[in-house]
C-alpha cells in the first residue's frame, strides 16, 4: 500500500488508510504540513527533512493516501 511504502522510505505513516482522505491543508511549511480533515480533526504532520515535504497549496483538497508526483 501507499502507506507501507510511505513508511518504508520516510519513516512515517498514517494512524489509519483514511485518515488523511479528502483533508484541506491549513498551513504548509518546510518540513511539517497541519491539515483539517473530514471528522473537524487536525493533524500534524512532520517530514523527516525539509526536502520530503510535498508541495500542496493552502485550501486545497488532498487525499495523502494517492501518491503525488
């Protein structure tokens, strides 16, 4: 799954294979991305590097279970 890979090579994973589905991003800086998702939580996510941190736009939609070029 996506998530196994995303742990395989980041280190990290999500606590569950929808958690992340169809979230909005609030804030996205270097290295750490906060999210909105569907249930009113927050979650924050932290990258290993700066580097790993992909590049979505506040406000967007996002699912972090597709990958992303």
């Amino acid at each position: 799954s996506t998530n196994d890979n995303i742990k395989d090579l980041l280190d990290w994973y999500s606590s569950g294979s929808d958690t992340f589905t169809n979230s909005e991003v609030l804030d996205n800086s270097l290295g750490s991305m906060r999210i909105k998702n569907t249930d009113g939580s927050i979650s924050l996510i932290i990258f290993p590097s700066p580097y790993y941190s992909p590049a979505f736009t506040k406000g967007e939609k996002v699912d972090l279970n597709t990958k992303r070029t």
